[in-house]
C-alpha cells in the first residue's frame, strides 16, 4: 500500500522506494514520498501488524526519540532572500508573467509566518504527534495497562525548543486521548539538551561544518552539478527574464537575509534552493494553502531534492568513509536509551516509558550511529553521494516527526528483548547484530549493548 502527499492545487510526483524489512508480521512496504527531502510530511505505516515477542515475555518498558512535527520555516531567511530578488526583479522589468504572481504569494507566506510564528508547529504538525501517540498507545497496550495497574511513571524530554516542546504537549495529549487514566502517570517535561540537542554544542562537529576543506569542496561540487544548474534555471526562469537570470549567475546580484544574516543569495544555485525550500514547507501547513508548483515542476523537484538530501547526508548523516564526525555525537542518546532500560533493570527507576522531543539534526546522526535502514551507506570521493549511489532520503531518514522506538520485552528466566520501530515500521538492527533467531526482530539486550558499541 501506498501513501500519497498531496500538494497544494496538484499531486506531487511520488517516486518509489522500498523499505526492507524481516519478519513474521511486518512485510516489505512500497513508501510513496514526494521530492521534498527532510521536509516531507510524516508517513504513518501502511501495515500496523507487529510480529508478537517470543513465547513467555511481556512488554517491559519504551524507549523513544522523535524529530518535531512539520513546521513553518525555521527563520526569515528563504522567504527573505526570495523576496528582496523578486523585488529587484519588479524594479527592473524583468518579472514573466507567472513571476508577477509570485510576489503576492511570498508575502503571504511572509505576513503568515510573522503571525504565527517562524519555527513553529503546523496545524498538521501537532497532530502528527497525536496520531503517533495515539498508535503507540493500541500498539503496546498491555504495557499501558500495566502502567495504570503498577503506578509507573512516563518519562516525557525535549530539547526545550518551542517546537520540540510543543510536538511533546501534542503526543502526551494524543496518549490521553487513547488512554485518559494515562493522564497522572504522565510527568513534567524535562529539558535535556546533551542528548536532544547535542549538534549545537559539539565543538568538533561545529568545526567541521563550518570549516572543513573536504566538506567545503563537496558540497561545492554539489551546487555546480549540471543537473542542478540547469533545474535551477528552468525554476527561476518561471519567474524571471532570462537575461536577469544571466545576471543573476554572473555575480552582479548578491544578498543577505535579514534574519540571522548568515545566509547569501548570489547565484543560480543559491536562488534556486531558496525557491526550492518554499515549496518544499508548503505541504506542511496545508492550512494556508500555498501553491508553488507553477514555479518549480516535478522533474526540477527531484533534482533539487537530491540535492538538498547531498548536503544534509554529508553535514547531519552517514558522511564521509572512515569518519563519524556527523554522528559520534549522537552517542550520548544512545547511551541514555541503555542507561534508561538498566536503571528499571535494577530497580533505580519505575519508568513505563521515555518518550524524547528533537529536531533532525538529532535523528539524522542517531540513525546514522545505529546504522538504521537508510542510513548505514557511507560515500567516498571515488563515489560521492546521489540517489543513484545511495539509498539515504532525507524523505524517509527523517521526515518531520521521524521517530525511533525501542519495545522492551521481558522474561524472568530468560531476561529481556528489543525490538526496534522506525517511524513506526519493524526494521531490523544493523547485520552486525544477531537476533535471537533468524528472521525475528528480536534481539537480547545484551547483544545490542555489544553489537551498537561496536557500531
């Protein structure tokens, strides 16, 4: 079965990918995703059968991570640079008529975000969350039952930003829903930066993204791709005289967005990703009704969708052979989903659940450390990344309110199993790791301990 995202005014081209997964319930499922890399709305699962735990365990507790759901834009800063172009473009006379359009369209884009605020859920977003708690509450019930029955607590962190906070107030709103005598076992959110919003303080990997020569030159080469060039052009000369076009890649326009002041407009690739950004935010906040598909066609999308997934699997995912400067980082999450399970292991705490708020800057270098369905492939200079050398989709790694959740089962003689959900799919752990039989998606405890240390 497939799932399709509907676009403002049309449907969007939906390539195929198939997620592979093993087991007695969950089979290969076809995902039908838009070209709208790591912006792309939630794909709930199509097959909601799980395989059922070896004879003899119960449901012991849940560890979970979750990106936020879909937002606006996260700053001023696509919309800005777009706009102060088509104003110069205005000035000069160089606006086709569909570019006359386009003005409009932007400010409202514009005047909405300066509403509702830049950063911010969707209407869409929030109830991504609901729906996903709502699934998890039918899914492991016998837990929640237990929960009530025992007295133990749910565990809710975040980042602390307002849309981590926010995607956590709509899953424990979706988990009431389900189950209302969830609601006082159901703690205060705790803010924990070091493991939800580790990116933003990790010295090396900021050193890196800002500053590495080998990063630089790829992504680089990633912008002066032919392909990209030329859908970048045929977007821009939607909306733009050709010979204002030229003058745009010539050099002669440059610009800074009014918002941080970190992001320049000032060639064809520039000016294209910004258009390409906005039309990839508006199927996320369908309320508004946003329609940018005049401007950039299907073909166009998918060129730039691989190009937005390049920059982001080079900078937040697997990276580069041999380095794990995108996702070493994200060890300390992983260490908390082994602590957290040890600690009701040996009595230190109660907890039913752990249920974490992030962004895709935390999910991106998770899946890449566990080396999740996706995310294990690594590029090299010989073979540098693209949708034909590498099965990373930002669409599917980590579309809004991707979420990775750890089942716990135990057994008093025989100890305890993990099965892992990945948006909400079975998905095996990496072949390194041995399950307690062939085919199962169960494995020991102990076994991920040693098989995930050793990457």
């Amino acid at each position: 079965m497939s799932v399709e995202i509907q676009s403002p005014g049309r449907r969007l081209g939906l390539p195929l990918m198939i997620l592979l997964m093993a087991g007695t319930a969950a089979q290969a499922e076809e995902i039908a995703y838009a070209p709208l890399s790591s912006k792309h709305p939630y794909i709930p699962p199509a097959d909601t059968s799980y395989s059922a735990p070896p004879a003899g365990y119960a449901p012991f507790m849940i560890e979970h991570v979750a990106r936020h759901g879909s937002r606006l834009l996260s700053s001023a800063k696509y919309d800005d640079l777009s706009l102060q172009l088509w104003e110069m473009a205005k000035a000069e006379g160089a606006l086709t008529p569909a570019g006359e359009a386009f003005g409009p369209l932007l400010e409202k884009i514009i005047t909405y975000h300066q509403k509702a605020g830049y950063g911010n859920l969707s209407t869409l977003g929030a109830q991504e969350h609901v729906e996903i708690a709502k699934r998890t509450a039918r899914r492991m019930k016998p837990l929640f039952d237990a929960a009530e029955a025992e007295n133990r607590p749910i565990d809710i962190l975040s980042s602390g930003k307002d849309r981590a906070v926010d995607s956590s107030q709509s899953f424990v709103a979706g988990l009431v829903e389900a189950d209302p005598a969830l609601k006082p076992l159901i703690g205060e959110m705790v803010v924990d930066p070091r493991t939800l919003y580790f990116h933003d303080t990790d010295v090396a990997y900021n050193a890196y993204v800002d500053d590495d020569p080998h990063l630089k030159a790829t992504l680089e080469a990633l912008a002066e791709r032919p392909d990209v060039a030329a859908a970048g052009r045929d977007m821009l000369e939607r909306i733009y005289t050709p010979a204002f076009v030229d003058k745009l890649q010539s050099g002669a326009i440059s610009f800074v967005d009014h918002g941080k002041g970190k992001a320049k407009l000032d060639d064809i690739s520039s000016a294209a990703d910004s258009l390409y950004n906005l039309y990839i935010i508006a199927p996320g906040v369908p309320e508004e009704n946003w329609d940018l598909s005049a401007f950039v066609p299907p073909a166009d999308a998918e060129v730039m969708a691989e190009f937005s997934d390049g920059e982001q699997f080079y900078e937040k995912g697997p990276g580069f052979a041999g380095s794990d400067i995108t996702y070493g980082m994200a060890a300390p999450l992983l260490q908390d989903f082994f602590d957290r399970i040890e600690a009701r292991i040996d009595g230190k705490s109660q907890a039913a659940a752990t249920f974490r708020f992030a962004h895709a800057e935390e999910i991106m270098p998770f899946a890449a450390l566990i080396k999740a369905p996706g995310s294990a492939v690594q590029a090299s200079d010989a073979v540098p990344y693209s949708h034909a050398s590498n099965p990373w989709r930002g669409a599917l790694v980590t579309p809004m309110a991707a979420n990775v959740q750890w089942d716990v089962f135990s057994n008093d003689a025989s100890g305890y199993l993990v099965r892992m959900l990945y948006n909400e799919r079975e998905v095996p752990f990496h072949a390194g790791c041995k399950p307690v039989a062939a085919g199962s998606m169960f494995y020991a405890l102990t076994e991920l301990e040693s098989c995930l240390s050793k990457g």
